[in-house]
C-alpha cells in the first residue's frame, strides 16, 4: 500500500519533504560555523556551567551569524573559523577555572575573559598553543598563581592585559622576547620580585608600561633607558633608586605615574618630553630642584610631586600655574608660589 502511494508522487516533491525533515536534525547545509569551532564552543560552555548569559549558544543554530553572544567568525577570507571571543560579566554558576577548551580555537586572534568573578585557578600554559593570539585580556577576574614564561611562545601577541586578578610570583622575563608586543597590563596584583633586566629589550613596538598596585621590589633597571615609552605606571609598588631611566627629552613619553613608591633620584637631571601630560611622583624620596623646563609642557594636566625631598624655586609660569599647594606639599625645602616665597 505505501509503496503504491509514493509511487504516486513526484519524485521532486518527495526529495522537497526529505530535506525539509532532514533539516530538523541536521545543520543547515549553509552554516557557516566549522564544526570543530562549534563542538569547542559548546565543551567551554558546559566547562563554564552553562552560564545563562550562553544560552544563546544553541547547537542548532550556526555559530557564526553573529547570535552567539561575544563569538565572531573571519569573514574577511571566508574561512569562517571563529577568530574572537569576548566575553563579560559571566554569571557563573559556581568557581571554575579558564576552559581548557578554549585551546581547541586554534585561529583566535581576541580572546577576552573579562570582570567574571568565578573565574579562579591558574591561567594555563597551554594557552601558548593559541599561536594567532594578538590580543589578550584576562582582566577582572579572581586568578592567581603565576604569569606562565610559555606566554612568549606567542609570536604574534600585541597586547597582554592580566589586570585586577590575584596573581603572584614574579614578572615572566621572556616577554621581551615578543617581536609585535605593544605593551603589558599587570596592574592590580600581588607580582613581586623586581622588574626584569630583560625589559629594556622590548622591541620599537613596545610603548605601554602598566605594573601599578604590585609588590615589586628592588631598582628600575638601566637597561629601561632604551624604551621609548608613550605610558608607564610603576605607582604603588616598593620600588627603590633611579627611575631617571624612564624620562627624556628625546621620548614620546605622555605619562609618567611612579607614586607610593621609595624612588630616590636627582628631579633637576631628567629630560622632560614636550608631550608629557601626566606626572605623578607623590610619595617617593625623589630630591634635587624641579627643572625649569616643567613650565614649557603644553599638555601638562596632571602634576603631583608632593611627599618627597625636594628643594628650591618652584619653577614659575606655564601650565605650572594650575597646580596648587597641595602638589607641593611636604618635601624638604620647596619654596615660592604656590607655597610660601623663598627666604633670601
Ligand atoms: C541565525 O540563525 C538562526 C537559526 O538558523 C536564525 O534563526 C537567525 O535568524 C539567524 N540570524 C541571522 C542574523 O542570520
Ligand atoms: C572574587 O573576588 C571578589 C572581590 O575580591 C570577591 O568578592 C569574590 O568572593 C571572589 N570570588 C571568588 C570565587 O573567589
Ligand atoms: C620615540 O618615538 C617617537 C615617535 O613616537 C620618535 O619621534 C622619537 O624620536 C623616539 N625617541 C627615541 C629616543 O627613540
Ligand atoms: C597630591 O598628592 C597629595 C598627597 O597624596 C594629595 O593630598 C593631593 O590631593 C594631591 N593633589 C592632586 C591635585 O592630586
């Protein structure tokens, strides 16, 4: 009987209702998404506890139509492997660790885990088989353990962003060793150890210096003289001696935050950079006289040079005028406006 009444159809109609029923179960044939992508996708979802901010990751839809929160696909050579993930304010149900299927995205370019809370333990070495990874933000979370040395193995990494964690141990000194790195964000930690001779090495790209609210100890190394840095903030650490390292004249330098620190050089000797916008020195042993040369910077808009051990003239005139005795305050023998006039 069935066969009689299939018979009866053509044959068109019948391959029609197949492939609509077939289309239930199955991907669509035009979906974009690879399916090793996909498979990897869904174990870091099931890793992470099946966050509520996931469920848009539905196996039956294609991963790269841009309704998976935070994954995008290259759709520049139509590869379509997914090359970005970012990821925010995850609600995990419970503390877990980084995805260890997170390695099995092998054409990431971005990844970015940021402000989720739940997200302890270690960062893995095994994150250095990402070897397209540019770009790398681990900010906000609860990690801890130390900053992996494997890390370099990344050749193509621009910018490390490991911010506001737990993390400890020392700095990795291999970073250097990163032909396109542009800077490193470590602020907001508990790293000790001093800053690494190796770090005067970072290549040209290299302009961005964050290692503020840390533990490092010990002296700035001389060999940072050859850095040619746009940003550095040391603030908040237990660094001692010379940071005269960090100025000149020569540099691009904009800001220069070395605050709550026990930094002890001669101010009077460094070379400023005209674009210098920021500089924060309170709370060091920083001596000598402010340079003159602090009233010619035009973009001067944040100055703090209280809590040291300064002396002399208050160089007068310039942006200088905005600061007021408070950026001043407690050094040796500082004198003229904004604080009382010199004796002569
Ligand atoms: C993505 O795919 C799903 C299921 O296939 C579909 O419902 C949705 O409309 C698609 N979105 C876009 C932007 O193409
Ligand atoms: C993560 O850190 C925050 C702030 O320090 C804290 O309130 C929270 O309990 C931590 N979560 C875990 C799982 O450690
Ligand atoms: C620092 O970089 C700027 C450009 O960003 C350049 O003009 C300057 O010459 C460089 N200085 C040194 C000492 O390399
Ligand atoms: C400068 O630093 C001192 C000491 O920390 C502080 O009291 C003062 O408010 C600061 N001034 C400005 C303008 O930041």
């Amino acid at each position: 009987m069935i066969s009689s009444t299939m018979h009866n159809f053509p044959s068109c109609i019948l391959f029609l209702l197949l492939t609509l029923t077939a289309n239930l179960f199955l991907p669509s044939l035009s979906e974009k998404c690879n399916p090793d992508d996909k498979k990897a996708l869904l174990q870091i979802k099931n890793e992470f506890g099946n966050p509520t901010k996931l469920s848009s990751w539905d196996p039956t839809t294609d991963c790269c139509n841009g309704t998976w929160s935070g994954v995008s696909c290259d759709t520049d050579t139509q590869t379509f492997r997914v090359n970005n993930l970012d990821l925010f304010d995850l609600d995990l149900p419970q503390p877990v660790s980084i995805p260890p299927s997170i390695t099995n995205l092998p054409f990431l370019f971005y990844l970015s885990l940021t402000n989720i809370p739940n997200l302890v333990g270690a960062i893995p070495p095994s994150i250095s088989s990402l070897t397209k990874l540019q770009y790398l933000y681990f900010s906000q979370n609860n990690l801890t353990g130390v900053i992996p040395n494997t890390l370099s193995q990344i050749k193509s990494l621009i910018t490390l962003d490991f911010s506001y964690n737990k993390l400890t141990g020392p700095l990795p000194d291999s970073l250097s060793s990163l032909p396109n790195l542009g800077g490193i964000t470590f602020d907001g930690n508990q790293l000790s150890g001093s800053i690494p001779e190796s770090y005067g090495s970072f290549p040209d790209s290299f302009t961005s210096l964050t290692l503020s609210r840390n533990s490092l100890s010990g002296a700035i190394p001389a060999s940072l003289a050859k850095l040619n840095l746009s940003f550095v903030d040391l603030s908040r650490n237990s660094l001692v001696g010379d940071a005269s390292v960090l100025f000149g004249s020569n540099k691009n330098t904009q800001k220069i935050l070395l605050a709550r620190n026990s930094l002890a050089f001669d101010i009077g000797k460094v070379g400023l950079s005209a674009n210098l916008n920021s500089l924060d020195l309170r709370n060091n042993k920083i001596y000598g006289t402010l340079p003159e040369g602090l009233t010619g910077l035009k973009f001067l808009h944040n100055f703090n040079v209280s809590y040291n051990s300064l002396c002399g003239q208050i160089p007068q005139g310039g942006n200088l005028r905005r600061f007021d005795a408070y950026c001043y305050a407690h050094n040796k023998c500082l004198c003229g406006s904004p604080l009382p006039a010199c004796k002569t």
